[in-house]
C-alpha cells in the first residue's frame, strides 16, 4: 500500500504517544514505530488514531508509520517528533494537626514546577490549588476529621502538564468536647462521655491519680473507666483518634471518688443502756453515718460531721456496727461490721417442736453472757428438767397428749439467773393409736378401727403397698379405704395428728385382698370330649380351679397353670363356665364367664356304597336332624367334598379317579361353617 502521512503526533500521559493520520486506500493496518536513540517500540493499530505506550516519561521520540495489507508494508512515512509529558509526582501525604494537611514528593525529571489541589472528597465546599517549585507545602484552615481528595501534576518548562496522582488523606479529628463524668460509687468505676467528634474513628480516654493511669478506649461516644480507688482524685481527658492521627487531649476534668471506709472503730457502753462508737476521719469525707442493728432487725443511724456517736442499747441484744462516710460522689465501700452484745436477759422466743408423744425439742435465741441455760417442764402430775450450755434444750420422758408451763431462764456466774423468766404453755404430741381390727365391707372396701387414747386429735390411716397409697381421715375411731386392688398386699398403719404435733405411726397389721379374676378366657375343643381352656394370669393368684358344668355332668381341673385341659366333655351341650382365683394364703375369688357350648357330636353309622365305577354313596346316623353334615373325600388323584341338603343322612360323590385310596370323613357343620377335625375316617378303595 501507499505511504501515509502523519498529520500530528502528541503525548498526554508519560509512558505513550498519540499519532494522526490520513487513511491509506486499501492498508489493512497500519504499524506505528517511537524510536529513542538505538531503541524503539511498534504497535500495530487498524485505523487512526494510534497510540504507542511503554514509552519512557519526559523523553523525545521519532514518531514514523508504515502501511499494512496482504501484498507487505509501505516504506516509512516521513518522521515526526514528539516529547511524552513528565511522569507524577509521587506524594507522602499526612495531616499534622485536625485543620492542616502536609504535601511532599521526590523531584520528577524534567520538571520546571508543580501544582497541587486539595477539595473535600464530598465534594462540599472549594478548591485550593497551589503552584510551587518547592517538592512540598502545607494546606491550612481545614475541616477537622474530614476527607480530602489531593491532585498533583508535574509542568515543563514550556508549561506542559505532566500525569497527574491523586491521593485521598483525612484531617486529624478535632478535640472532643462537652467531656461529662458520671461515677458510680457502688461499683467504683465512671462512665465518661462527650460530644462525637467529626472523622473521629476511636477515642481514648484517661483517668490520672499521681503515677497511676487508667485508660479505656471506644469507638463510641462514652467508655467506662474500672477499678477505681477509694478516697482518691484523678483527672480524666479524652483524646480523638482516627487514621490520620490523634487530636489534642481534651481539659482535664477532675474526679473525686468515694470515701474510704473509716478505721480503727470502738465501741463501748459507757453507761447502762447507752453505746458510744468512735472513728478516725478518713480523706475526702465529709460527714458519717453509723448504723446499728439490733438481732431483732430492728436498725437505727446517726448523722454527723463528728467521729462519735451515742445509740440506746437493751439488755440481751446483740448489735451489729457499721460506719460509712459520705462526700459527694457517694458513699464509701463497707468495711468491717462490729458486733456488740449487752448484758444477758431472760431468753426470748422460745420455740418448741414434737419429737414424739414423749420428747419435746425447745430452742431460742442466744444471750449475751450465758453460761448455762436452765430449762423445767411442770404438767400431767409430774416435772422434768434440762441444763444445757447450749440454746436448745430436749425434754424427754413426758407423757404424751399432755400440755406442761415451760420456763426457760439464763444463767452466769457473773449474774447469776434471770428469776422472772416467763414460763410458756406447750402441749406433747399426741398419743399413738393402736389398730384393733380390719374389716372387708365389700370387694374394694375395707375398714379399719383403732383405739382411740387422745383428747382432740385427728387419724390418718395408710395402707402402703406395691399398688400405691392408700389413706383415710377420721377424728373418730374408724374410718374407710375404698377402691382397694385385688390381688395386693398392704401393711396398715395410723397416726395422730393435733396442732402440737404428730404422733408415732402405729404398729403396722398386714392386709391382703383376694386374688383378681383374669380378665380373658379363651375355650378351645381339641376332640369330641375334650376342650382346652386357657386365661390370663389374676394378680395375686397362685391356683385356678376350672369348672364346666351342664345338667349331663361336670367337668373339673385345679392347676397351677393359667390353661387347662379337660375331658368328659358332652357334644352338643351348653356349659356354665366358672373359675377360682386363689391366693397362697387361701383366698378365694370366685370368677364367672359367659357360657359355653360345645361342638355338634359327629354322625354314627357312617357306611360306604359303590354306586359305579367312579361314584360312592355314603350313609350316617344324625345325631340332630336340625345339623347340617359336610363329607369330605381325600386321595392322591383329588379332593372331593359334598354337601346335602339339610335333614338327608346321604350323600352322592361322582366323578371320582379309579384305582386310588381314599380318606372319608363326615363331620357336622359349625354355625360358623367350619368343619371339625376330629371325626372318624373311613377308607374307601
């Protein structure tokens, strides 16, 4: 093809160069070559224009095209020069306080200066755009912690921009401000918080006693300080962090914790009936409060900017002391709780349990100052008594269902007892009744009767056994137990019971129910004369005796078994079918079923007639005309059967193979229309 011609050759970015021309008529393509010196690079295009890349930045190249198509290429066209423009100035960009960004950068080949522009990545607000010669410069009066988009490009000397780099850097964020700090005195830590700072990704926030430092840091706008210390002052700032930097901490904002809990606290009773507690001050307290409670739980408090104080006091009580100073933040953690306990008095509250009909169990509160507790029971003609150095006092040997005036006094050396101790009416549990008989007043009822030797108490009956429980109330001397199972052994016992206590159970009498009747029976007629009888087991059963019985005769079995096989069976009978459960101890339950008739009798007389070759009649004796009959024919060549209308003793069998033996059997027919096995057979040749 023909030579083409460049109309212009240009550089916009460092490492290419552009080239325009005119199409060459029947060039396929076209073969640009930039050559450097003793280098060059070619790029094939299609059309214009065209542009060779991989070039070197600031560098003059000869621009020369040649036309491509299937017959070879055309001669050079004639050389154009041509300069890439100089390469990007590569930045380092950070932001040294929250409204100034600093800029610098390597010097770039052939580069006369630059020009830098900085905006808001948001696109708010406007441009700044400096030129310098030098290789950085400083923007200022920036926004705090907001991103900014920087462009730079480098210019030759004939003012000919370079490629351009483009770098996005956030400013530091601003100091926070509106810091509040909430303490929590019970926990001892504080709740710090602030106004979100603008760009701000975390926060870091520290609290300072002297040499200690505590820190915690959030992404957040509040961050809780812990394990703070009691009767201290810190001073708490916050400092803004994101990825350009940290921001100036903010003012310190001072924090004074709790009091701590005062020491070296006394207590003495400076005159009958009167406390007096004293403390030392303790920092940062500004006023006391003591608080006393008495073991009764009643608690009183004293207010007051002092380190005493004065509370009544009672005789036998034992207080519990504790003092807590105040200041602002809140109180200070407890410390250690004093007990104080005054001069014995007579014992209080004095409790009392039933241990049984003989033995009551007395407790109370502990005296101050008692050596010994001195303890006597006056009823039911008699008098018992109990030392014991502890508060608790069991008096035994007493007669039951009995009220006794219990006097429970304390005694010291030191003070001797507490004469006018007031006695207390208490009564023994009641009396245990005695079981004098059992009684079956119907098949799942039973009534028991006891002796009764209580003046007001209330029996409960149990009957406890594999079965279950089993239980009836009374404050008589009897009551019922209804819906017994059969077939179970009990053991029976009763107790007393009376607002003083409950009785010890009675001796226990042994209770056993007739045996259950089996739920299912099944009759099964083996032969003629013998029917086999089977049931299901009968809870507490160890014998059965089976009875079948009709006005011909009775059939009897006694076995250990749930089945049993009897015989002397009549045909064509109807039977009374009874069964007795008995138990090992010779209780008897006495079972009755529905009745049972037994299979038709087979026929008599049965005889065999040749009618023909292949035919045979046979004849029978009908036991009851009303009976239909079935004859059977059984032998190796076939089966044959026939049926006669009802009321004939015959029957007609044709057609049967020659030369073979066979079976003959007659049997009645069930109203079930099944056959019966175990009529006789007859052979027939």
């Amino acid at each position: 093809p023909d030579i083409p011609v460049i109309d212009q050759a240009y550089s916009k970015l460092s490492n290419s160069i552009t080239v325009e021309w005119r199409a060459v008529p029947g060039a396929t393509g076209y073969l640009l070559t930039a050559q450097d010196g003793d280098s060059f690079i070619e790029t094939v295009v299609t059309n214009s224009p065209g542009t060779v890349t991989g070039l070197k930045p600031a560098t003059l190249y000869r621009i020369t095209i040649r036309s491509i198509n299937s017959g070879g290429k055309s001669q050079p066209s004639p050389f154009r020069k041509a300069k890439t423009v100089l390469a990007a100035p590569i930045l380092s960009v950070s932001s040294p306080s929250c409204d100034s960004i600093a800029v610098s950068w390597k010097a770039v080949y052939m580069a006369a200066g630059f020009s830098v522009s900085l905006m808001r990545s948001d696109g708010l607000g406007r441009m700044l755009k400096e030129n310098t010669t030098n290789t950085s410069l400083i923007f200022t009066n920036l926004d705090p912690g907001t991103l900014y988009t920087i462009k730079a490009y480098a210019w030759n000397v004939n003012g000919i921009p370079g490629d351009d780099f483009t770098y996005n850097q956030r400013t530091s964020p601003k100091t926070p401000a509106d810091v509040q700090v909430s303490f929590n005195s019970g926990a001892l830590r504080a709740i710090v918080s602030w106004m979100p700072t603008e760009g701000a990704l975390t926060y870091s926030v520290t609290a300072s006693s002297g040499l200690l430092k505590l820190k915690c840091n959030t992404s957040s706008a509040s961050c809780m300080v812990p394990s703070l210390q009691c009767g201290s002052e810190y001073y708490v700032s916050v400092t803004a962090y994101n990825d350009a930097g940290s921001s100036k901490p903010t003012d310190p904002v001072s924090l004074k914790t709790i009091p701590c809990a005062p020491v070296n606290i006394s207590i003495e009773e400076d005159e009958p009936g009167r406390l007096l507690v004293s403390w030392t001050s303790v920092s940062f307290g500004h006023y006391y409060v003591v608080f006393v409670k008495s073991d009764d739980g009643l608690e009183v408090h004293c207010n007051t900017s002092h380190t005493q104080c004065h509370f009544q006091s009672d005789c036998g009580f034992t207080y519990f002391i504790s003092v807590f100073a105040y200041n602002k933040a809140g109180q200070s953690p407890l410390g250690d709780v004093f007990n104080y306990t005054t001069a014995p008095c007579c014992p209080g509250d004095v409790r009392a349990a039933a241990v049984s009909g003989d033995t009551l169990r007395l407790a109370w509160a502990p005296v101050r100052g008692a050596e010994l507790y001195a303890t006597r029971a006056v009823g039911g003609g008699g008098e018992a008594r109990c030392s014991d150095t502890a508060a608790a006092c069991t008096l035994s040997a007493l007669r039951c269902d009995t009220r006794y005036d219990i006097t429970v006094c304390s005694v010291s050396e030191a003070g001797g007892s507490g004469t006018s101790c007031a006695s207390k009416r208490l009564a023994t549990a009641p009396c245990s009744p005695e079981i004098k008989n059992i009684s079956k007043e119907a098949r799942s009822v039973i009534s028991v009767h006891w002796q009764s030797n209580n003046k007001e108490a209330t029996y409960i009956v149990t009957a406890r056994g594999e079965a279950g429980l089993w239980h009836c109330t009374s404050s008589g001397n009897s009551c019922t137990l209804f819906n017994i199972p059969c077939g179970s052994a009990f053991s029976v016992s009763a107790i007393a019971k009376s607002p003083a206590g409950q009785s010890l159970p009675s001796y226990s009498v042994p209770l056993e129910t007739a045996p259950c009747c089996p739920d299912e029976l099944m009759l099964t007629q083996v032969t003629q004369s013998v029917t086999n009888i089977s049931w299901s087991v009968g809870m507490g059963a160890q014998t059965y005796i089976m009875t079948l019985e009709s006005p011909k005769g009775q059939a009897k079995c006694h076995t250990l078994q749930n089945y049993c096989l009897l015989g002397c069976i009549t045909c064509s009978t109807n039977y009374t079918v009874s069964l007795k459960a008995i138990s090992e101890t010779g209780l008897t339950s006495s079972c009755t079923y529905q009745g049972y008739s037994s299979s038709a009798c087979c026929p008599s007389g049965v005889k065999l007639y040749r009618l023909s070759n292949n035919g045979i009649r046979v004849y029978w004796r009908a036991s009851d005309e009303m009976i239909n009959y079935n004859t059977d024919l059984h032998g190796s060549k076939g089966n044959f059967t026939c049926t006669p209308s009802s009321g004939l003793s015959h029957c007609d069998i044709t057609e049967i193979p020659c030369g073979d033996v066979y079976t003959v059997v007659v049997s009645p027919v069930t109203d079930k229309g099944t056959k019966l096995t175990f009529c006789p057979k007859r052979i027939y040749s």
